[in-house]
C-alpha cells in the first residue's frame, strides 16, 4: 500500500481537512507522512526588489510555524514518523511535480480549494493539475465546513477492464478493509456513437456482447474482494456516458464518502470520446476522489 503520503497545505480549514485524512491513511498503513508546502513566488510580481528579500523571510517563518504546528498535531494523533518540507515556487506547477517528486511520495492528498485568491499560498487549481501532473496516486479531498469521519464507511471504485483500473480495484480493496467499509464495484456500459460526426447514444440490449462482458468484469471482481475478506460488496452495472453515471445516478445511489478510478480509462481513443471520468469526478463528486495511476 502507501508508504510515503505527501499531503499539501496552505493553511486553509480546507487543506486542514485533506491533513485530518493524511494523518488518518498514514496511521492505517504505517506509512511517513510529510506535510508540504508551496510558497506562491508569483505574490511577489512587480514588488521593489528592495522588499522582496524581506517578504520572503516572513512568509518562510509563517510557512515553518504552520508546518511545525501541524506536524505536531501528527504525532499527537500517532503517527510515528512526520516530515515537513516547503519550497518556493508555483503552487498549481510545484505541488504535483516538484514536492512529490523531491519526496518520492507515493500518495498525494490535497483539498479541492484551497484560501482565496488574494491570501492564498495554495489554488484550488492545484487539485485539477495534480490528476495529470502528480506521478503518484491522488487522492482529493472534498471541502467541508466541518471534518468529516476520521474512516471511510461506503467506497465505491469505477472499473472498465483498463490496467488503470485494475490498480484502482487493488487500492478499493485494501482501503476497504483497513476502514471496514462496504465497497461498491461500478461499470458503465457506453452508449455513445459517432453517427454522421455527431456523437448520439444508442440502445444497448440486455442480451449483447457489452452486456455479457459488463457482468463477467464486475462479478469477477466481487468474488475476488470477497475473497480478500470484504464483508459487504455490491455490484452497479448501468448504460450511458461513464462521466455523466459515475457523478450522478451511480453515486446518488451508492452514497459513497469515497470514489477511487483509474486516472486514465480503457484507451486513448475511449478517453476523447467520453472524457476523463477521473477529471469529472474531481470537478462535481461530492465525496473525496482517489485517483489511481498505472505503476
């Protein structure tokens, strides 16, 4: 599983949420958790260089003051071994490749938003260019007024045969088990063609070859969670656009409090056609979103 969990903040309530859950998957799987920081060079655009020198001293003790306080409330809250670490920098650009990378992370958990655009230190841009840029896993965290339950109680993971989501399906898993969650096994059957240039969708019957191998994919994966040990799985086959099912009717249904996918689909081909799923669920789910790159 996870065995460095880098978690980005800014000192938001928002990105205290996203430390809540680093701080929570770091307990469950022994892993270190670094907590990082960008600090938003661009802020300094057209000051006096005489000023630059000093501002950037203040916003470095502000930074270490912020990531000292948090790291303590790490280890308060048990886990065992906490690092924190800040660069300077662009928050959208560095986050994702630079603090990762540097950290060797294998995780990266961000809120949605992040402070606003005159105090901010982090974007909530960050989170849309970590689901392409991040080399590692991503994991998103819904914002909320109040924190939500330390542990997961519904998952539900989007699988269509991809490599991708078969790495999903694994980490659907282990998660599951860790939190005792009930776990949700989705596949959308697409109905959309390309008929005269224009996309349309089309009737798929019960009875078809997409069908047939729709339930074969999900009912394979049942068995293999409940073999892994998870006591309550379902299975969701529906037809329509994968992005449109996965951040509606699907997840109306399940009331997941986590989504995990694949961050790519089946093929380049599908992925025009229909769109990321895994960008569509970070833009309008309503719970976090972990999104599983290929190893």
């Amino acid at each position: 599983m996870y065995k460095r969990i880098l978690v980005g903040v800014d000192g938001s309530h928002q990105s205290e949420h996203a430390l809540a859950r680093g701080i929570e998957l770091a307990k469950q799987f022994e892993a270190v958790l670094i907590i990082g920081h960008v600090i938003d060079v661009r802020n300094l655009q057209g000051t006096h260089t005489l000023y630059t020198g000093s501002l950037i001293e203040a916003w470095k003790d502000k930074t270490t003051l912020m990531l000292e306080k948090y790291k303590k409330e790490a280890v308060e809250k048990g886990v065992h071994e906490v690092e924190t670490y800040y660069i300077n920098g662009s928050p959208r650009a560095d986050v994702s490749k630079k603090l990762v990378k540097e950290k060797q992370a294998d995780l990266l958990i961000t809120s949605r938003t992040g402070r606003n655009r005159i105090e901010r230190f982090l974007t909530g841009s960050v989170a849309e260019a970590s689901i392409y840029h991040a080399p590692s896993d991503y994991l998103m965290v819904r914002d909320c007024e109040e924190p939500e339950k330390n542990d997961y109680q519904t998952i539900l993971v989007a699988v269509d045969g991809s490599p991708q989501a078969e790495n999903a399906f694994i980490q659907a898993v282990k998660i599951s088990k860790k939190n005792g969650a009930a776990l949700t096994i989705a596949n959308v059957i697409p109905n959309m063609v390309y008929v005269n240039g224009a996309l349309v969708s089309v009737a798929v019957p019960s009875n078809n070859e997409a069908m047939k191998q729709s339930q074969e994919l999900v009912y394979g994966y049942k068995a293999r969670a409940e073999e892994a040990g998870i006591a309550n799985v379902q299975v969701d086959i529906s037809i329509g656009d994968p992005r449109d099912m996965l951040i509606g009717l699907v997840p109306k249904e399940v009331k997941p409090d986590l989504m995990i996918c694949g961050a790519t689909g089946q093929s380049k081909l599908s992925r025009i056609v229909v769109g990321s799923v895994a960008d569509a669920m970070l833009r309008h789910a309503k719970c976090d979103v972990l999104a599983v790159k290929l190893k």
